[in-house]
C-alpha cells in the first residue's frame, strides 16, 4: 500500500478543503489501482508536490515512468490537453491518462536535476527562454482555460483588493499594474502557455537536454509567461537583461509583454492579498518598478 507524505496530506488539508481530504483519503487506494490497471511496478520512493503524488515505475515492458496521481481542477484539467498537443516537443510525454481521475503516466525523467541545479543563472536563463520558444509557438487546443477571462476577473477583483494596502505607494503600483493589463485585455491570444515555467519545472532527461513537467495551461498570449523566469532566483540587477532575453527569444512585443508581465504582479499580488498579506512582495514591486521605469 502506497504510503501518503505526511507534508502532501498536511498541503491538502490545510488548502483543499474537502476535496483535497476525499483525496488523501482515497490515495492509497487510488495508487494501488493504477499499478494494476496499467501493469506497473513501484521502482522508487514517492515524491511529491504541493498538490499530487508522483511514483517511480515501471512499464510491463520495462519502460521506466511516472505514475502522477493529483485532483482534478481547473489548473490540473489541461495537463493532458497540453502534453499531447507538444507531444514531447520540448515537454515530458504522456503515455497514458485516466479522465476521471485526472490520473497520469507520464515519461520518466530525471527528477534529481533540475534546471535551478545550473549554477550560471544567465545560462540558466537562455535554457529556459529557448524551452518556451518551442511550447508557445503552437495554438491552444479547445478545451483549456483563457487569459481572457483571467484577465477580466483580476481588473474586477483590484479595486477592493488594492484597498487592503497600507502603503499609498504600492496601491499606485497595483493600479498601474491593472492599467496596463487593461489596455491589453481585449486581445488575449490563443497560445497554448505553460504558465509555471519556473526552473524546477525543467528537468534532466535522455532525449533532450532539458523537459518542462507540470504545465498549468491557458490559452493566451506568450507575454503571461515570463514571471517565473524573472521571479525565481531572483536577482534585481538581472531583471530588465532577463526581461529582454526572453523578449526576444520568444519574438514578443516589447510593450505587450511588459503588460502581461506585470498582469502576473497582478495576479500574484491578488492572491496574496486574498492569503492576508497586507504589503507586496518585495521581488513582485521591484519587478514591477523596473518594467515601470521606476528603479
């Protein structure tokens, strides 16, 4: 019986609600299933995320794999739109997919090196940027969430949230911020995105070099995915060579990614407002100040 990690019940208990506690609950039980319905064998300890399980295994072929076990909601619904649509261009491939469950066979890679274990930051980077050149580069398949919508309920959310500002300053960063995602939210795009590109999403593999796992897909302009890149080993004397590396690897209008950009300070600062925080992270107004021209 597959034992669940202590922190991955904890996670869902505190932020799932009771459908993350039916999900602990069912787990065991879950993962016993799948090993027998898809003929696979246990070849390693369970690793875990915030929100899934993944075993290592093995096919009855021997194939080695991963057996991804996680809820389905609608940041977890597109995984395997997307994953088929790249069909392993540039991401981990889908070998096989429960609808009901939202359980995955996913190809295995290597899990002990990630993209962040490249010690040169800027190389680091160019990795990354030339990973997301290739996913973004196809439309959206139908099915998956739009940027459209997104958009449209962060400008609705902003004014009651930037109320819960103390700093005059930073709710006149957060207002810029909605601002310029209003003036590019009628023209949200049908790219298909990853969303999550952050360096430990990007891991070692056989086939290529480097593979991004765990997508959280949308379809929209290619601009909404550069925060992570900017956000993680952040580094402020980095952030406009970054800005501009990605810029140009991906193609993008300058001035519309800026927006987008700062749509993801948005976001990200919405959700933290609504987590209790009462100030904006320090690396999300930095970030924001240099795309604004006020560093």
């Amino acid at each position: 019986m597959t034992e669940v990690p202590e922190a991955l019940a904890e996670m869902q208990r505190r932020y799932g609600g009771a459908a993350g506690r039916a999900f602990i609950e069912l787990l065991p039980a879950r993962a016993a299933a799948f090993l027998e319905r898809w003929e696979l064998r246990r070849t390693g300890d369970p690793m875990h995320g915030c929100v899934a399980l993944a075993l290592p295994v093995e096919r009855a072929d021997g194939t080695p794999a991963v057996l991804k076990l996680q809820t389905l909601d609608e940041e977890s619904a597109g995984e395997p739109l997307a994953l088929r649509a790249w069909g392993g261009d540039g991401a981990v491939r889908l070998l096989d997919h429960d609808p009901d469950t939202n359980t995955l066979l996913l190809e295995r890679l290597d899990s002990s090196r990630h993209l962040s274990s490249v010690a040169d930051s800027r190389e680091a980077v160019r990795i990354l940027a030339g990973l997301l050149a290739r996913l973004t580069a196809l439309p959206a398949p139908g099915g998956l969430r739009g940027l459209g919508g997104i958009a449209a309920r962060m400008l609705d959310e902003t004014p009651g949230a930037a109320r819960l500002l103390g700093d005059e300053s930073e709710r006149r960063l957060l207002l810029d911020c909605a601002a310029a995602v209003r003036e590019v939210a009628g023209e949200s795009g049908n790219r298909l995105l990853h969303w999550d590109l952050h360096y430990d999403n990007i891991l070692a593999a056989e086939r290529e070099p480097w593979l991004a796992i765990d997508p959280k897909p949308l379809a929209g302009d290619p601009g909404f995915e550069l925060m992570p890149a900017l956000r993680n080993r952040y580094d402020p004397a980095e952030t406009r060579w970054r800005f501009d590396l990605l810029t140009e690897a991906l193609g993008l209008d300058r001035a519309r990614a800026r927006a987008w950009t700062l749509g993801r300070v948005l976001q990200n600062s919405l959700w933290d407002l609504e987590d209790g925080e009462r100030r904006l992270a320090a690396d999300q107004r930095e970030i924001a100040r240099a795309l604004l021209g006020r560093d």
